[in-house]
C-alpha cells in the first residue's frame, strides 16, 4: 500500500486494508472507480468517478482490478517509485 503524503499533512492512498488507516486520523474515503461486467460477460473499470476513461474489456475481474489499480496508482498518486 502506497500512502502519499502532502505538505499539509493530508494522506492519500488507494484503499486498503494492510494498515490501519484510521489509526492516521479522521478518514474521508470516496469511490475512485467501478469493475462491472457488461452482458457479455466482460469486465470494465470505469475510472468515471475519479475523471478517468472506461478500461476494458477484460475477460477476467481480476484483470480489471489490475487495470484499475494501476491507472489510479499513476493518475491519483503519481508514478511509482523507481
């Protein structure tokens, strides 16, 4: 789990259970995207609720997920450490 840290001291980070995040202070958590599938049976990350694009379709969820994560990781909190 990557938390970014900003000069004012507020933490962002894609959600995650592997810390406890409340222990940071008061928590404010929005949805950043949905994994869906279509009629198909393909699976899409809408990155909408973030202002991102429609990613897929995917045959599997979990490479939706992958999709998901990665997009946010780069778009909402920068790209990762080298």
């Amino acid at each position: 789990m990557r938390l970014v840290v900003e000069p004012g001291g507020r933490v962002r980070c894609r959600y995650g259970e592997a810390i406890d995040l409340a222990a940071l202070g008061a928590l404010s958590v929005r949805r950043a995207s949905h994994v869906e599938p279509d009629g198909a049976g393909a699976w899409w990350a809408d990155l909408a609720p973030a202002g991102g694009p429609r990613l897929g379709p995917f045959r599997l969820r979990s490479e939706a997920l992958r999709a998901e994560a990665g997009w946010l990781d780069e778009h909402l909190l920068g790209a990762a450490p080298g």
